[in-house]
C-alpha cells in the first residue's frame, strides 16, 4: 500500500491521501482504501494504463458494497501521457472518493 499526503493551499483538500494502484489483488486493495477512508474522509486511487480496470473496480467495491449509502464517487479525471523516450502513450485515472 503506498499512501501519499499531499499539501495544498485549501484547507478541505490537505488532508487528501493518495493510493496508487498497483498490481495486487482487488480486495487486498479495496480494503486497504476502506481501511484509509475510516481515519480521512478522501481518498484519491490513481492508476495508469493496465491497471485503470483496477481503479474502476476498486471504488466500485468500496462505495457500492463497502460503504453502501456513506461513501461516493466525487470526481473522475482522465488524462494521458506521451513517453519522450518511445512516444508511447499511456493513459491516466484519478478517482476521488468521498465518506460521507
């Protein structure tokens, strides 16, 4: 599990936490973002390529079995990213999630 503060100026949002996906389980990973959403009320998953399934599936499962009625998705971001070493380019999610 790795888990990122990050430091912004609003003061709503300095308290976000960012789980990166990575490939391992999807109710190992479910559970260690349950686990995280229990002391903070936002989490963002952040994935890229192969693993967006994941991240999809992730907040799916944490939302709508996890925390059925006290969880939401808040915001999708999509974005890519092109490789200066062989142009390839690579697809991005965030995915905020929000207890209620």
């Amino acid at each position: 599990m790795e888990l990122q503060e990050i430091n912004r100026s609003n003061d709503d949002k300095k308290d976000d936490n960012i789980y990166f996906i990575k490939n391992e389980s999807v109710m190992m990973s479910s559970v260690d973002v349950l686990t995280e959403l229990s002391s903070s009320k936002r989490i963002i998953l952040k994935a890229n390529g192969d693993l967006i399934p994941n991240a999809v599936a992730i907040a799916n499962i944490v939302t709508e079995n996890m925390l059925k009625g006290n969880s939401s998705i808040h915001e999708i971001k999509l974005d890519s990213t092109i490789s200066e070493e062989n142009g390839q380019m690579t697809s991005n999610i965030e995915i905020t999630l929000l207890k209620n």
